[in-house]
C-alpha cells in the first residue's frame, strides 16, 4: 500500500534491515507463548520439574515481554510516517505534513506551532477547512502548556487564526475564541499591542474592516492603536473606500493622530495614482494641524509633503516646506527639501532643485555634531541625505564634494561619507556615467578602515576579484564572506555563493548561510545542490526549511512521487513535514516559504552597480 521507499533503498541489504526487528519479534512472542503454556514446570527428557525460583522465571518473561513489543513498535507506527504514493493528491499530501507536523515533541514549540501554521495555510487554500482547523487545534493545544513569552504567544494565536481562515474575518473571529476556549492564556487582552496590530491588519485585508477598526481601538497602547489605524487606512486607500478610510481617521485620537493617518492616506493615494482622495486627505490633514494650533507637527508636514509630491504638487510641496522652515526644526526642514528638490527637478525646474538643495545644506550645518541623547550625528546624516539628493538630480560632482565635507564637519563619521559617496555612484552609474560612479568608489574606498566594509564597497563596485582578494588578505573581513555568499547567489553566482558559505569561520553564521542558499539553489533549479546544502546544515530548524526547499524544488520540477517518497523517508518528524509541506507549496503553485524566509532575511543583499565586472 505505501509504496514509500526510492529505488535507491529497495536493496537486499535494507530489506534485510527493515525485516529483521519484526522476525526477532515473531521469535520473541512464540518463546513467550511456550513459556506461558509451561508457567514455573520445567520440562526437560520427558520429566516434569517445578522450579526452585519462580519469581527469577515470570521477571525473565516480563523483560522478555518488553523486548518483544519493541520489536513491534517499528512495524506499528510505520503507516503513520507515509503518505501512499499511489493518492499523491493535494490533501493527502497535507494531511501527512499535519501528522508529521503534530508529532514533533512539544520542547520545540517554535518550530511545530511554525509548522502547523504554514500546513494550515495550505490546507485552507486547498479547500480543506477541516483540516486546517484540526491543525490549529493541534497548535493551540500546544500553546496552552506554556509559550516562551506573553507576546509570542499571542502573536501565534493570531497568525494561527489568520493561516486557518483563509481570508474570512468571521472565521478568524471564530478561531480566536476558539484559542480562548482551550485555554484562557490563550485569550487576547487590550494589551496586546503588537499581535493586535497585526490582528487588525489580518482582518482589513481579509474585508473586515468594521472589526479591524473595532479590533485596533481597543488596543491600550496609544503607539500600537495608532499603528493599527495607519495601516488599516493605507489599506482602504488600495481599495479607494472612502467611507472606510474617514472611518479610521476619526478612530484615531486626537486632532494631531488624525493628521498622521490623513498624512499616510494622502502619501498612499498619491503613490497608486488616485488624486483626488491625495488632495482630499492633504486638505483634511492641514485643517486638522490648523484647526488644532499644531503648526510645530514637522514630522505630519513632511509625510504631506512627501504626498504632494509624489502627486506632482510642486507649488503645494514648497508652501508646506516654507511651513516646516518656520518651525525652526531643521532635521524634519532637510527631509521637506531633498523631497521638494526631487519633485522640482522631476518637474523640470533645475535651478529651483538647486536652491532647495542648497537650503538644505544650510540647514544640516546647523544642527549638532553630536547627537545628544540620540545615538549618531544628525549634522553628519543630514550632509548625508542633501548628498544623495544631489546624485538623484543628476548633480554627482556636487553630491561627491558635499559628501567629501562631512568628515571635516563631523569627525568620526567618515563611513557616512562613504556611504553618500557610494549612492552618488549608483545614481551616475544608471544615468550612464560610469567613469564618474568609479571614481566616487574609489574615493569611497579611501574613508574606510574595516575590511569587511572593503569587500562590500569592492563587490557593490564591480571589483569581484579585489572582493576575494581582500577576504584572502585580511583575517578580519571573513564577517563579511555571509553577506558576500548571499550577494553572489542574489547576483546568479551560486557556485562562488556557496564557496563563500562554506568559508564562514563561525560554526552559526555558516550554518545560517548555507540554510539560506539552498532554497535559493532549489528555485534556480539545482535540486541536487539544494539537498547538499541541506545535509550541512546542521541545525535541526534551518535543516528542516533547507529541506522544505529541496522538496519544493522537486515536485515544482515535475517529481511528485520522488518528492513525496523522499518525504516519508525522514526519521526526523520535524523535516518530514516541512518537506511535505514544500510539495503541498509547488502543488498550489506558491513559492516556497523557505524561499521567501530567506529573501527577506535581515541580512539585506548587496545591489551590484549597474557598472561592468572586473
């Protein structure tokens, strides 16, 4: 019936393996039923014997007993590990992730509650709400003994409740009680911020706006309700429901909350091309301001003009940097004016660009070097900002001097230098000129002393060779060979990504990167370089992702069966299903979550200039 086994382990020698526990249990049990039938008589040449300690025989039996069932156990818990072959569809496929899934011990939480989530995700798109509720009950279930912390654990019960619903508020709404039923630590309370932030953004997006905006005003933090708010706003503002966006302004408290979420609106609007609601929400957020004497709100007046902008309201954008100027804040002033010089040059207004540019360095020189309580130097980060302002309109050779000023004004902040020097480059480089892009890379090479910054700037600039070069030459810079692996794979290199990888000093870091270079392997194709990868992983959790990856690979191939068949045929519960799950994913069509785990890794690629490699 379950045609598990690969061709590669259908050999004498693993059926042998195989069979040999249940013949040394069949062998067992008829001792045992030989030792019963005589119980303490001793039969020996036709003579009848009773023995001198019966209490030596029954415990030799008893123990005997043990070894017999143990032999068993194999043979009876067998089925439960296998999917048939010969039923390879959708649910099925689901159903052996979900078993495999709940029979990971409850000492690894983090990863069965994970994996129960994302089957339960699968099963609801499959159609199969059943089984994605049995799954979250299972998890549920799991959480109730205890989760690592307060905010983990709601936070689990949300996403558990949003992956099971499938996009239906009222069956989130019903999972949620259904969570408090098990267990009252599994009860979310108004304190809650963060998973009811998300909560609330699970329910917009599902078309629950009514309970989304219910779910974030009965939030106790006043940061995470507003949060709550500003992304259930940009999210009717997609969908251009207006009575919903006024909706969620007026849930906000207070005339400046509501400028904030008008702000965001107007920024959103303006972005996906609908205008009249950017200047509806423009006008309502200055009234609000107005209205309320909040003239010094710098950071609401620059999301406005950030707005105005993107909705090609040049004149508005100025008026409202004049505003911001009058604050006498001239940290949130030289944000106004990059964005304002963008938007006039985009306009064709050079030399109006130019002046802003220029009251924007005027401004960043007047603020600290030091930045007090604030970790940083806001003089250094606004010549910074200005810099790269003036690469955007095509004024490289202004943005580079500017940038070669900022050691001088703030001294220890060369790398920030460094780093302006390095945007101006890319924006000479996709203009064209890539002789100008060079030479702000070499002057940017010259500010840095740490050789890991090295063979980033090196790479980014097209210098490969010099890259490894400086790894070879400097012991230190080998903290940079996981940022360089994971560059030269986002670049189609996997070969030189995983040489990379493997270099890695640090027993963590190489695992780390090695488990995120082959989901990358598996979605360029290379299914059998994937599953190396995996096999060096040696963290059981990023182990089970890797190999999530090399099953998603393989069935998204056209090899369902092998996929499958190699699925069943892991020991470790844990792998199991999340390699079942990777075939549920190519099943459905999705890319796979192990993939998108590690795209969106807090380890940010490198982007290479658009310069020719040397």
């Amino acid at each position: 019936m379950y045609e598990h086994v690969s061709r590669e382990s259908r050999s004498l020698p693993s059926i042998f393996a195989a069979g040999t526990p249940e013949l040394l249990g069949l062998r067992l049990t008829y001792q045992l039923w030989l030792a019963i039938r005589s119980g303490t008589a001793n039969v020996r040449r036709g003579q009848i014997r009773r023995r001198t300690r019966p209490w030596y025989y029954w415990t030799a039996v008893v123990v005997q007993t043990g070894f017999a069932v143990m032999c068993f156990i194999p043979t009876i818990l067998a089925p439960s590990r296998y999917v048939a072959a010969s039923d390879l569809d959708l649910k099925t496929v689901l159903q052996g992730a979900a078993a495999a899934a709940a029979s990971v011990p409850d000492r690894d939480m983090i990863e069965k509650v994970a994996a129960l989530r994302e089957v339960a995700r699968a099963q609801a798109a499959a159609g199969d709400r059943e089984g994605a509720r049995g799954s979250v009950d299972i998890a549920f279930s799991t959480l109730a003994q205890g989760p690592p912390s307060e905010t983990y654990g709601a936070n689990a019960v949300v996403e558990l409740s949003v992956a099971s619903a499938g996009e239906d508020p009222m069956e989130v709404e019903r999972l949620l009680k259904r969570a408090a039923t098990i267990s009252p630590k599994l009860a979310l309370d108004r304190f809650q911020g963060y998973a009811l932030r998300n909560l609330a953004e699970a329910l917009a997006r599902a078309g629950g706006p009514a309970a989304a905006i219910a779910r974030a005003k009965s939030i106790a933090d006043g940061n995470w309700r507003q949060a709550a708010l500003e992304v259930i706003a940009a999210i009717e503002t997609e969908g251009k429901s207006r009575p919903w966006i006024e909706q969620s302004v007026a849930a906000a408290r207070g005339p400046g909350n509501r400028a904030r979420v008008l702000a965001q609106v107007a920024r959103r609007a303006a972005e996906i091309g609908d205008p009249a609601t950017a200047r509806w929400a423009i006008a309502e957020a200055l009234r609000l301001i107005d209205g309320a004497r909040s003239a010094s709100a710098p950071d609401i007046l620059v999301e406005i003009v950030k707005a105005q902008a993107a909705a090609g309201d040049v004149e508005g954008a100025r008026l409202v940097a004049d505003r911001i100027a009058r604050t006498r804040d001239d940290w949130y002033l030289v944000e106004a004016l990059t964005v304002l010089a963008g938007a006039r040059a985009y306009a064709g207004d050079k030399p109006g660009a130019l002046d802003s540019l220029q009251a924007s360095r005027e401004a960043a020189l007047r603020l600290p070097t030091a930045g007090g309580f604030k970790p940083g130097s806001p003089r250094a980060e606004a010549l910074r900002t200005t810099a790269v302002a003036y690469g955007r309109i095509g004024e490289g050779d202004r943005g580079a001097a500017l940038a070669g000023t900022i050691p001088k004004e703030a001294s220890g902040w060369e790398y920030l230098a460094a780093e302006a020097l390095l945007a101006v480059a890319r924006s000479q480089a996709e203009a064209g000129n890539a002789d100008g892009a060079r030479a702000r890379c070499e002057e940017a090479l010259k500010l840095l002393s740490r050789p890991a910054d090295v063979v980033r700037y090196k790479w980014t600039c097209g210098d490969d060779a010099g890259a490894w070069r400086a790894v070879r030459e400097s012991p230190s810079a080998s903290t940079a060979l996981w940022s360089l692996a994971i560059a030269e794979a986002s670049a189609g290199n996997l070969i030189g990504a995983v040489q990379a990888a493997e270099a890695i000093p640090d027993d963590r870091n190489r695992v780390l990167a090695l488990a995120s270079l082959a989901p990358l392997q598996a979605k360029a194709g290379d299914v059998a370089g994937a599953r190396e990868t995996a096999r060096k992983v040696t963290d059981e959790s990023r182990r089970a992702s890797a190999s999530q990856a090399v099953a998603w690979g393989r069935a998204r191939a056209g090899d369902v069966r092998g996929a499958v068949d190699e699925a069943t045929a892991q020991q470790d519960p844990l792998v199991r299903a999340r390699m079942l799950l990777g075939v549920a994913e190519a099943q459905l069509g999705w890319s796979t979550r192990a993939l998108v785990l590690s795209e969106t890794s807090t380890e940010r690629p490198w982007a290479r200039l658009p310069l020719e490699r040397r």
